[in-house]
C-alpha cells in the first residue's frame, strides 16, 4: 500500500517518469492489480504515449472489465490517436452505459463529438455531464465553446466564461 501511495504522490506532483517506474514496479509485484495497469496507462498518456497508455488500460480492462473508470481512460486515449475516434466513442460509451453519473466519461464524449464536428452531439454529451456534476467547469466550457461555433454568442460567452474556474483548478496556488 505504501508505494502505491509513493506512485499516487509521483503522479499527483506530475514527476511522470518516476512516476512510471513506481506503476511499472507495482505491476510487475502484483500483475493481477487492474489498479496499477490503470494508473501506468494515465502515467503514459500524459506522457503522450499513447499507443502505449491504450495497452496498459487493456491489460487492466482484462483484469476489471466493467471498470468505468478504466474505460473512460481507455476511450480518452484512443481519441487522442489519429483516427481512432469511433473506438474511442464505443469505449466511452460503454462507460457510461456502466455509470450513468460518470461526469468526466460524458465529458469525454463531447470532447470526441467536437473533434468530429459533431456540434449537437458534443452539446447533448456536455449537458448529460452537468447533469452529472453541474461544478464541472471543463464541460461549461466545452458547451460554451460549442454554442460560440452555432453562433449562440449570449449563452456562449455565459458557458465559457467557466474556462476562469477550470484555470483555478490546474493552478490552485494562484486561485482565489
């Protein structure tokens, strides 16, 4: 339990390469830990590794295959490969179709429907979100920068307006 903390801690503080050497250590001592696989994959995707991230959720989702989480991770990754965004959907799909309240998976979809210009999608999914969680400033902005691109300047701006919030939350030693 210690060094998954140690591992927890290294990613929190974004230490990515020490980072993965601690998951990669985890996985080797405990290869059923669908846990550990998960965390290797986010390690390596915000490495921009992510041919690599889409292996480690698999091995995971082999381990906990109803795992929403592992599911979200495995569809945010794939929609960060070119032409990958269809598996991506299906993925994220079924993450939500598990957990219907899982804001970020929702998130994640409207984030690939918008890459597709797929406006009213990427809208329906942002919606189906706030829903989910209504704090959730990446999703105000997402909706609002899909209103902006329908020409919905009003409601646009109001949405996007949450980009302020998302900015307190990756810099919370700058926030007020």
């Amino acid at each position: 339990e210690q060094r998954f903390q140690l591992a927890v801690a290294l990613m929190a503080g974004r230490r990515h390469a020490e980072a993965e050497s601690a998951w990669r250590d985890l996985c080797r001592m405990t290869p059923d830990d669908g846990r550990a696989l998960a965390n290797l994959g986010v390690v390596l995707k915000n490495q921009g590794r992510y041919a690599e991230a889409v292996a480690a959720y698999r091995r995971g989702l082999a381990l906990m295959p109803d795992e929403a989480g592992i599911l979200n991770n495995l569809g945010l990754a794939l929609s960060l490969m070119d032409g990958r965004e269809g598996e991506a959907i299906a993925w994220l799909e079924r993450a939500v179709a598990l957990r219907p309240s899982f804001a970020d998976a929702w998130l994640n979809l409207g984030l690939v429907l918008r890459n597709l210009n797929r406006i009213d999608g990427a809208m329906a999914h942002c919606r189906r979100a706030l829903a989910a969680d209504p704090d959730l400033a990446a999703a105000h902005t997402l909706l609002g920068t899909c209103l902006l691109l329908k020409g919905e300047m009003a409601a646009g701006f109001a949405a996007y307006e949450w980009r302020k919030k998302l900015d307190d939350d990756l810099n919370p030693v700058t926030a007020r």
